[in-house]
C-alpha cells in the first residue's frame, strides 16, 4: 500500500494489499479499496462507498457524492464499483437514495470516459463503455456490454438491455432493446441490431437471421400494439435464445415505454 503524503485517508477507510493513493486525494472514512485499487491524483471518495479490485481512478473523479435529489437523506445509502473498471477524469458516481433501494450498483471491467456520470440508484453491468460526456438520470438500468456514445443521455427509470448500443448525442427517454441500436436529438428511436456486436460475440449466422426477422416483425411491419407483435414473434422465432431475450425484455413490467424504431434501419441488411 502506497499512499501520497498530501492525500488524506480518514480512520475507517478499508485500504486493500497494493492499494495507491495519489496526491491531493481524499478518502472518506466509510470507503473500503480492493486490492490493487489505484487513485491517480484529486479523486474524492466519499459516503459508504466501495471500489473493486485493480479499478483505477483517474484526476477529479468524485465517487459517492450524494444523490442529486432535493432534501435527500443519504443516511443508510451506498455506492458499489465492480472490479478492473478504469474511471477516466472528472466522472461521477452517486450514493443510492432513501427513496429506491439505497445502493448505486456498477459492474466489473467497466470503461468511464471523462465526464460521464451515473445518478442515483442506477444498476449498471459488466463490460460497459461510456464515451466522453454520457450521462444516466436517477434509477437507470444498464446491461451487460452496453456502449453509450459522446454526450448521450438517458431519462430516469428507463432500461437499456444486454449489448444495446446508444449514439453519441442521443437522448433516450424510452426503453432500448437488448442488442438494439438507437439514435436521435432529442428523443432517440431503434435505428437497428448490433450486428457488429453479435458477430463478435460469436452469436450464429442463422440466429441473427432470426434477430432481424424478428425485429422486423416487432418494429417494422404488422399491426397492434409493441407487446402484441411481440408476442407473435415468439410464436416463430422463440426457440432462438437472443430472440427470447429481448422479447422478455419487452414483456418485463417497466415504467418506460418501449423505444419505437425508425421505419428505415438499413444494418438490416448486412450480411
């Protein structure tokens, strides 16, 4: 453990084996660092606030500020970092809140360019990238593999699914399906699959076939309401796993809308 001698570390604190703390940093009493945890210079680290193994924090990034709600209490809230996540400069991460499940969760091997920001009470999974400038509002929920774009943007309670990627100044004030790509100032639509996406995660040509035709099917073409064409997708693709997946996603209770979709999407037609 190496800590800078103009850095404070406050009794309490949990300092992990190989733990560095850098100039001017400042760690609050309630924080635990896993070990190998590296704080490059001027990180903040406040509140009940845990950071994963070998996560390395660069200048003026501020964990476990409270959450940004009018007379909040934070009395009783957390946040949670994964581990091997790299936190670029001047990012942000609040506490959760009283008034949701009081713990802000953030997955493993996380990439957080500089001023990207997570709110309140978010659940984030592994492997995200978060360009320069990405923001999530209070009680958002992120997939796994999730790529938000530079200055992208995403209202309170929305959910954003598995491998889902959102475009650099985009807003999403709705639900992005898994595998989904979505684009738009101010209100994002569907624009498409991550077909790059699911070709490097080595998803089968014929299941892919089965993706788009289901998107179709669900955004594209036919009658109803999101749900009902969703539910006849299933009747012919549902045996294909990914499919099933963001047909649940779609069926799962929310309290955003599904994102409509661009009635031109021409990744469609990629080989």
């Amino acid at each position: 453990m190496a800590v800078h001698p103009t850095a404070i570390v406050e009794d309490g604190a949990v300092l992990g084996a190989g733990v560095e703390v850098g100039p001017y940093c400042i760690v609050g009493r309630d924080t635990k660092l896993g070990d190998g945890v590296r704080l490059v210079s001027h990180v903040v680290i406040a509140g009940a606030t845990e950071i994963g193994a070998r996560t390395v924090i660069h200048p003026h990034a501020a964990m476990g500020g409270e959450s940004q709600i009018l007379h909040n209490d934070s009395t009783g809230t957390r946040l949670v970092v994964g581990e091997d996540c790299v936190i670029r400069e001047s990012v942000t991460f609040n506490l959760g809140s009283r008034k949701s499940h009081g713990v802000t969760r953030i997955g493993s091997r996380g990439f957080f360019m500089a001023y990207s920001h997570i709110g309140h009470d978010c659940v984030v999974g592994d492997d995200v990238v978060f360009a320069n400038g990405a923001q999530l509002a209070g009680h958002v929920t992120i997939g796994d593999g999730v790529i938000m774009g530079g200055l992208a943007a995403v209202q309170q309670f929305s959910r954003i699914g598995r491998g889902a990627m959102l475009g650099g100044l985009s807003g999403a004030n709705l639900d992005i399906i898994p595998f989904g790509i979505a684009q738009g100032s101010p209100h994002a639509k569907h624009c498409g699959l991550n077909i790059v996406g699911l070709k490097r995660r080595g998803i089968p040509r014929p299941s892919i076939h089965a993706m788009r035709a289901a998107y179709r099917a669900i955004f594209l073409n036919g009658e109803g309401k999101t749900e009902e064409r969703a539910a006849r997708a299933r009747e012919q693709w549902g045996e294909v796993a990914e499919v099933r997946e963001i047909l649940d996603f779609i069926e799962a209770p929310a309290k955003r809308a599904i994102m409509p979709a661009r009635r031109h999407a021409p990744d469609l037609d990629e080989d």
